[in-house]
C-alpha cells in the first residue's frame, strides 16, 4: 500500500510537460492523417469512416446509461451490468473521433456527456475475479476516449477534473492491486490479456492524468514484469521460419484458445501503441517480438501449422495449440501490421494474411469497431477502425 500511496501523491509532483497530447492511440499527426483522408475520400479510408458514421453508438443522440457500481462476473448477489460501460466507452471513443474529424461541435458535446455521465455516477467496480478485466480493458479504453477530448473548449477543467478521478480513485487501484498481488496467487496463475489490460489501462491513465510515475511504472512493468503480461515472459518460446528465416514466437496462451490467443495481441498492440506515440518505441523491445508474435498468431489462424512447445499451466500440461476457436478474428491486426510493416519496413505477410482475412469477413471490407461484432464483450475488446486510423499504404 506504501507504494500505492506513493504513485497516487505522485499525480501532483508529475512533470506534465513531459507527456505528448493527445498521445495516447493517436497523435495530432495521426488525426490529421486520418481527417485528410476521410476529407480527400481515399479508399479504403473512406469506407471505414462510413462504417464508423453508421454505428450507432457514433450517433448525436446516443444516451449513456451510467451505472454507481459496475459488475463483471458473479458474485452470486448482483446482476451483471458491466455492458453498459462497454456500449458507452466506445459511443465515447466513436464520437470523439466524429468530433476529431469533422469538427462539429454535437459530436464532442456527446462525447462530453458520456464521459461527464460516468465521473459523476461511477463509484466501484465488483463482481468476482472478472473486476479486474473490467478495470483493464474499459480503464485504458475510457483514458483514451478522454484523450482525446481533453482539447475540446466545452469541456471544462472541472469536469475533466472529475473524470481524471473516476480513473485514478476507481480504475487504478484494481490495475494496480492486480498487476502486484495477482489476485492473491501465484504472478503465472493467471493468463497474459489479464496483465496486458491493466499495463494498459495504468499507463493510458497516466497519460490522460499526466503522471509520469503512474506511467513509468506501467512500462517497466510491461519491460520487467512478473507476470505474464510482461514482454519477456508472455514470449514463451522463439521459432525460426523454414524458407522465410522470419521468427515466429508462441505467445503464453497458444495452448488455451485462440479467442484469447488474438486477444493477446490486440492488447499488446494497445500497449505498444501508447508507449511509442510517448516516444518509447515498445515495438521495437526483444527485436520485435511483438511482430513475431504476431505472426505466429495470425498463420495459425488463417489455417497453417505452427510449430509448438508444451506450456505448463495452473489447468496442467498443454501439449498441443489449442484448435479452439481457430479462425477467430477481431480487430487490432490493422494496427500492428501498419507500424509493423509499414513504419518499420519489416516482413509481416502472415499478419496481413490475418488482417484481410478479418476485414474479408466484413461486409465492408475493412475493420470495425464496437458495434459492429458480437453483442457480448468480446466484440467491444479493442476499439477498432483501425483501416481509418492505423492504415498507412494501400
């Protein structure tokens, strides 16, 4: 709790100059890209917008449903409500990028008044041990939709004094707790996306509340880590590619099931994202194991073998790649392939296989976002559009 304490009393001392804004997901540079596009109506850039125009939660008149307390799993008295959250971060993040783009005001407006709905409302998080997915994944989405409202004139300093605290009083310490207690077991009882969220959520918090400690500390977790979540040991075996020479690595949860296998990845390219747009260049860390990674993920998935090394779970030994869930796709691989391939200049044809494969599925053609997958939270676990927002080159 000392260092807890710590971190927090830190908020104040934090050098703000420090930090790029908007510097999360995306850059002022990136922004303009993405409004040049859209503007000049390039394809596929284009389409992907339209796709973003059409979801309903990216609407004007969207109305938030705020909740006191949010509950992800059971806990055997409460109802499960945590939907909520999810619908209304990403009609934050939609709108916002409507607002971003376009410049009209009723799309900021609403965005302001999601986010001003939830700091005012929201005390806690609760249910079982699925808080903490709830306190990874919709903290790190929620910092970034305030990200990028935080330049919008109509929304003032003391409201987004609010939100700031909903994330550090409410958010925070269950990213923290988790990544330094594990939820009271053993730093490898739990599987890899449980860390990823809540590096990500800690350090995008960090960002939108110009923490530099908060921060830092997300990054040498992700660097130096005991869990799972940490680079080095959620890259559980390096494998060297007949005929390409390219590394393929098996990520932590290759045996467990594809699902989360590609969620896997989806979180890591957040976290990697976040980190270089602050000019630390995570993609860059173990000779680019997130590409490597990355592309062990998407050959398996798009129907060709990998090799494989057992993997010793707190479930026991699992011999084999889990065939659960093959040819799962969901959004995030936009993302890693246009840094990947395109900023880097690196070999990541298998990642591109996955990510045409994943927008062939849509009727569209390109990625989408929350709404545009399955109801549950699986399809509101990355905040997508990445054609529009990441895509660099044809």
């Amino acid at each position: 709790m000392a260092t807890l304490k710590f971190l927090l009393l830190a908020y104040a001392a934090s050098h703000a100059a420090a930090f790029i804004h908007p510097g999360l997901l995306h850059t002022s540079e990136d922004l303009t890209r993405i409004r040049d596009h859209v503007n000049n109506a390039d394809e596929p850039w284009n389409t992907n917008w339209q796709l973003l125009t059409k979801n309903s939660h990216a609407q004007s008149t969207y109305e938030p449903s705020p909740q006191a307390i949010v509950y992800r799993g059971s806990d055997g008295t409460h109802a499960q409500n945590y939907p909520k959250l999810y619908n209304d971060v990403h009609a934050a993040y939609q709108l916002a990028i409507r607002w971003q783009v376009e410049q009209a005001t009723e799309y900021a407006d609403a965005a302001v008044k999601i986010l001003n709905a939830w700091s005012s409302t929201m005390t806690a998080i609760g249910g079982n041990s699925d808080l903490f997915l709830a306190a990874g994944i919709y903290g790190y989405q929620l910092a970034n939709a305030a990200e990028l409202m935080r330049s919008y004139s109509g929304w003032n300093s003391r409201s987004q004094d609010d939100l700031k605290s909903l994330l550090v009083d409410v958010f925070y310490p269950l990213n923290y707790r988790f990544l330094t207690t594990h939820n009271d077991q053993d730093e490898y009882h739990y599987w890899a996306n449980w860390d990823f969220c809540n590096t990500a959520s800690i350090m995008a918090i960090g960002v939108f509340t110009d923490n530099q400690t908060m921060y830092d500390w997300a990054k040498d977790y992700f660097l130096h880590g005991d869990g799972r979540g940490a680079i080095n040991n959620f890259i559980y075996k390096n494998y060297t590619e007949d005929g390409s020479g390219k590394i393929l690595a098996q990520g932590q949860e290759a045996g467990r099931d594809q699902g989360h296998a590609t969620l896997d990845l989806a979180l890591l390219g957040a976290i990697m994202q976040q980190g270089y747009n602050q000019g630390d260049d995570l993609y860059a860390i173990l000779s680019n194991s997130g590409l490597a990674a990355s592309e062990y993920v998407a050959k398996y998935n798009t129907g060709y073998d990998v090799p494989y090394t057992w993997y010793n779970s707190y479930l026991g030994n699992q011999t084999e790649i889990s065939a659960a869930s093959r040819y799962t796709h969901r959004p995030g691989f936009e993302r890693l392939y246009a840094h990947y391939a395109d900023v880097k200049g690196l070999n990541a044809s298998w990642t591109k296989l996955y990510r045409d494969e994943t927008n062939g599925n849509s009727t569209d053609g390109v990625e989408g976002g929350g709404g545009d997958y399955s109801s549950n939270s699986g399809g509101y676990d990355d905040l997508g559009y990445g054609t529009l927002l990441y895509r660099l080159t044809v």
